[in-house]
C-alpha cells in the first residue's frame, strides 16, 4: 500500500483554500488504497513532519501551504522543510509542493539529497478566489479552475504514474481551464484568469536525478 | 546593499495596467500570490501595487506580459 504523508494548514484564507481542495485528494473514489498520513490544520508542525518522515517512510509527499525558494511552510507558517536544514528527510520519496517557488532552490537541493522527484512552482502560485465563497471555499468555482489542476497531478502521482506523466497530466488540465477564460465573453475579465493559470503552468516544474527540469 | 531592480520599461507597465483598468473584473473575484500578498486583494489594490512597482506590481506586470507575449506567438490558442 503506498503510503502518502499530506500537510493542511488552514491559517488563512489561502490555506484554508488548499486545506479543503487537499481533503478533495484525500477523499477521492480513485484513491481508496492510499494510506493517508494526514497533518491538517494545527498539526502541520515541523516536529510531526520531521517525526513521521523519520520513522513512516512514506512515499509520496504532498506539501501544501505558503512557500519560498528555500522553504516549504506549515500551520502560522512555521517551516516545515527548509534547504540545506533538514531536506536529507526528502531522500528516496516523490514529493509534490503546493508552495509557492519552493521548487526554485529547495526542490533542486531535495534532489541532489537524493529525492526521486519534486514537483513544484519555480516563482509564486497564483490563485484566484470569489469573495462571496470565502466561508465555502469547496463551491469556489473560480479558485476551482487553479485547484483542480493541482489535484490531478496529486492524484495522478498517488495512482503510480511518474511524476513527469503527472505534470503532463495537470498541465492539461491547465491547457483546458485557460482555453475557457480565454475565450469566454461571460464573465467580464476573464483574460485576467487564464493570464494567472498559463503562469501557474509555466513556473510548474518537474524535477528529478534524471533530468532537471520539464 | 540594496539589489538593484531590474527597470521596468515605462510603456509596458502602462500597458499592463490599461489591461487591469479595463478588464472590469467583478468586485467579488479577488487574487492571492501566495508567499507575498498575504491576504486576497481586489483589483484595485493589484492596481495600486503595479502602479508603485513594488513586489507584488512587479509580478503582475511580469505575469500580463508573458501572457501577452504568449498570444503573440500564439501558445494560448494551441492550448
């Protein structure tokens, strides 16, 4: 059974967005065999990071919250993971990080310790929300079109796909979402949106000891 | 010492920000950039920030012209 430690925290109005579309994967039809090790909200805390990634060994990782190119943040944003401190943790596991540009510095140094692949943004993720959804982020069909993406390419990963098959997977899913704001004449500055997912997509990068990029 | 920051040609920016002013965006879509905005921010506010090239403005204009550019070359009709 593939074993996958996920971090949730729900600080603020962009975690919590990435706390409920992170419980979408976690309760997906398509990954009933996942054996979920789940940090949410207040327990997303370095010393259970460290602690589970010690002793469980999982094998894929699915990071979500605030980020730099240096470091991948949990609950009020204390560092999880941070580049060249305890990254040495990431050895041997295929890691997705939802966190903005942690792919610039710390997913490079992750895979020179040793990490199948990283999946992550190279510069800031962007998303876009509706206010008047705030309280029930789930029916955020607008932050739905930014989340979604990112939930296949988790999915995808957890089914045993590599993580480049992955990234193909939920740049498609990007590709599709852009095609509609960028012809859509219903909403009123729709360009807007698909200008925000054709960045997400492009600073999404695929790291791993085989290649450098994708 | 201070980085120095790349300048923005002036004409771009205004631009970039004639794009923001006439999108007419809902009042109720509001954008978040993750590690630096900190909280969502309406479009006024992205406005604002553009207009003063700080951090935040700078990765907008930045974002605006790779989507152009990218409709230029015609990346996003092949999406």
């Amino acid at each position: 059974m593939v074993k996958c430690l996920i971090t949730r925290p729900n600080h603020d109005k962009v975690t919590e967005y990435l706390f409920t579309w992170g419980n979408k994967i976690i309760e997906s039809d398509e990954l009933k065999d996942i054996d979920f090790f789940d940090l949410q909200g207040k327990e997303a805390t370095k010393g259970k990071v460290e602690s589970y990634l010690s002793k469980q060994s999982p094998d894929v990782i699915l990071f979500n919250g605030h980020g730099s190119p240096t470091q991948i943040c949990g609950f009020k944003n204390e560092v999880l993971i941070e580049n060249d401190i305890n990254d040495f943790l990431l050895k041997g596991k295929v890691i997705y990080a939802l966190a903005c540009s942690s792919a610039a510095i710390l997913g490079q140094s992750a895979i020179k310790k040793g990490a199948k692949s990283f999946v992550g943004y190279k510069r800031s993720f962007i998303l876009f929300t509706d206010k008047t959804r705030e309280t029930t982020p789930s029916k955020d069909h607008i932050a739905e079109s930014f989340l979604e993406p990112s939930n296949r390419l988790s999915i995808s990963i957890l089914k045993g796909n590599s993580a480049e098959e992955a990234s193909r997977k939920s740049k498609e899913e990007f590709k599709k979402e852009i095609a509609k704001y960028a012809s859509s004449k219903s909403m009123p500055g729709a360009d807007r949106i698909a200008s925000a997912l054709f960045w997400n997509m492009s600073n999404q990068v695929v790291l791993s000891n085989k290649e450098s990029s994708k | 010492m201070a980085e120095q920051k790349e300048r923005i040609n002036p004409e771009l920016k205004e631009l970039v920000l004639y794009r923001l002013m006439s999108s007419k965006l809902p009042d109720n879509i509001e954008i978040a950039i993750g590690d630096i905005s900190g909280e969502p921010m309406g479009m006024d506010e992205i406005i604002s920030h553009v207009k003063k090239e700080d951090e935040i403005g700078r990765l907008i204009i930045e974002m605006e012209l790779n989507y152009l550019k990218a409709l230029k070359e015609g990346i996003v009709s092949q999406v």
